[in-house]
C-alpha cells in the first residue's frame, strides 16, 4: 500500500510538472512566434508603405515640372516629359505606369511592359516592346484620336496603331476626381486598370495651377512576388486582403476573375476582385472566413485557427492607417 501510494504521488507530480513545463514553454514559443510574425508583417507592410510613399514623392515632384503640362500632339513622342517618364519606370521597378490627363480629356500615359505576357496581351503589343505609349488627343468639333506606340529597349519606335472615338476618358476616372479635391498627392482604392486588366493602386496629384493630373500606377502583382519570396517556414502563406474580404495579393493565385452577368438577353462581363470564399486555398479560405467572424481572430497578435484538423499560427497586420487604406497583410503557418 505504501509502495502504491508513493508511486502514484510520484507520478501525480511528474505528471502535473510535465504539465506545468509544457504550458510555459507553450507560452514562451508563442510569445516569440508573435514576435517573428510580427516582424515579418511589419516588414512587409513597410516595404509597401515605402513604395506608396515614394510613388507620392514622384508624383508631386512630377506635378510642378511645367513640361508636364504640355498637351500631347499626335503620337506624343516629342511631349517634353516622355523622356522623364521613360527614366522614372526604369528606374522604379514596382511603377506600372505613369500618365498625364488634361482637362479637355486629352491623356498621354508610358507603361513598361516588362516582359509580361498578361500586359503584352491585353496591349496587343510585340514580345520585344518595352514601353507602350498611348495618346489621346482631342479636337474640338472633330473626332477624338488614339494612339499606341510601341518602343523598345533603346526607345526605338516599333510600330504605331491608331484608333479613332476611344471610349476611355480620363476626367470620369475617380484617380482624376479625387486628385481635383486635394492639394497633395491621393492613393486610390486597389481597382482593376481598364486596359490590362490588371489589379493596382493609382497615386495622383494635380497639376500645378493646370487643372490637369499626373497619376502614376502599381500593381498589386509586385507585392503578391514579394510574398512569394519572403518565408516564415517551408509551408507558410503571406496575402493580402480588404475589410470586405477581397484578395489584393497572393503568392500563388490569380486575385481577378471575370463574371459573366445576364440582363434581358445580353451577357455582360465584369471584371473583379476574388473574394475570400470563392479562394481555392483553404488556409487563406479559413483566415478571411474567421477575421469576418465577431468570435474570430482579431489583428495584430498571432493565434491558433485549426483549418482542416491541421493547427495553424495565424497573425494579421493592418496597414498604416496614415496612408488611408484598410488593407489587412496575413500570414499562417502550420504550428
């Protein structure tokens, strides 16, 4: 009896200290796991803000060049600031595009294809352009002219395609809008741009004492590789969201989808954002899911979320608020 009864307090004890052991190195493995995916997220969502931030510089910078305010004619290649925008892309490697609308609607915009199958697609362009220039130069009383020329490396023209009553017009954009009511720079909602339907930000300012604006465009595909080359582990998912659940980046799937919508007997397409339930990722499915939820996660601590009997580490950090975006950055890894 007594033998028993010391074994059974040896193993009570041993098993309440084994206990105690795993509950704090428990703690103190999830107090550096939150400290590491904070880390990471803040990293990340400092490079975007920086990159916003920059973006903003050149487009005030960009604003009291009065080179800019020149109109565009014909083609645009002699406009005085093709050359400085050509540079700028160049040199900015996350810039899509930069442009110039004027009141009158008249438009010249330089957009660096890099290599992109997407963007050589929807332009129609060659393989080996570069750059794409596009103008649009009203007239009065006469019909409004679209030109696309394409430049190479060297910015040697390649061809021209001209087309007549373009249905874009640059003043009924909300970047235009918006860029009218302030008197700094704006950043635009993340959208899908109407020519390569690709999805980005707009950061505009208005010329200075023109009434005109200077936009200068970024894709949110440059932050979906960033994603993919920044790691936490070897199974880990970075992305970014909205408040309403749209997909922004993701390392691995396509964040627009085309919908089909009937009325009466014609088919109209719409081009948007994937949302959260309609992902083919269940982590990033689980995340978006459980962040809508009143009893789910909440931002800026890291927490365990079980998705599909799997455990799972799941930290999101809200963007600087400064910026005026309500873009949320995830990151999951399995515990």
């Amino acid at each position: 009896s007594i033998t028993t009864l010391v074994l059974a307090i040896v193993i009570v004890l041993t098993g309440v200290f084994l206990w105690i052991n795993h509950k704090e190195s428990s703690t103190v493995a999830l107090d550096l796991a939150d400290r590491f995916f904070s880390e990471v997220n803040e990293k990340m969502a400092d490079r975007y803000a920086s990159a916003l931030e920059a973006v903003a510089v050149l487009a005030g910078s960009a604003s009291l060049m009065p080179s800019m305010a020149e109109k565009p004619i014909d083609e645009g290649l002699s406009h005085p600031g093709l050359a400085f925008m050509i540079k700028a892309l160049e040199h900015f490697d996350y810039l899509f595009s930069l442009y110039t609308a004027y009141p009158d609607g008249s438009f010249i915009q330089v957009t660096a294809t890099r290599g992109s199958e997407t963007v050589n697609a929807n332009l129609a362009s060659p393989e080996d352009a570069c750059f794409v220039v596009r103008t649009i130069i009203n007239v009065p009383n006469s019909t409004s002219r679209q030109f696309w020329s394409f430049l190479d490396h060297a910015g040697e023209l390649l061809f021209v395609r001209l087309e007549f009553a373009p249905q874009f017009d640059p003043r009924k954009r909300p970047w235009f809008r918006k860029a009218l009511e302030s008197d700094q720079a704006v950043y635009t909602s993340p959208y899908v741009f109407s020519a390569t339907k690709l999805p980005g930000i707009t950061c505009a300012e208005q010329l200075s004492g023109e009434g005109g604006v200077f936009g200068a465009d970024i894709t949110l595909e440059r932050f979906a590789e960033s994603f993919t080359r920044q790691h936490i582990s070897e199974n880990d998912l970075l992305f970014l969201f909205d408040q309403a659940g749209r997909i922004l980046a993701h390392p691995t799937e396509k964040t627009i989808q085309t919908v089909v919508t009937q009325k009466g007997d014609l088919s109209m397409e719409e081009v948007r954002f994937l949302k959260g339930e309609d992902s083919s990722d269940p982590v990033l499915r689980a995340v978006v899911d459980s962040y809508a939820s009143p009893t789910g996660i909440s931002v800026n601590k890291t927490q365990l979320l079980t998705i599909e009997n799997i455990p799972y580490l799941v930290h999101l950090y809200t963007m600087d608020k400064k910026l005026g975006f309500d873009e949320i950055i995830g990151s999951a890894a399995p515990l």
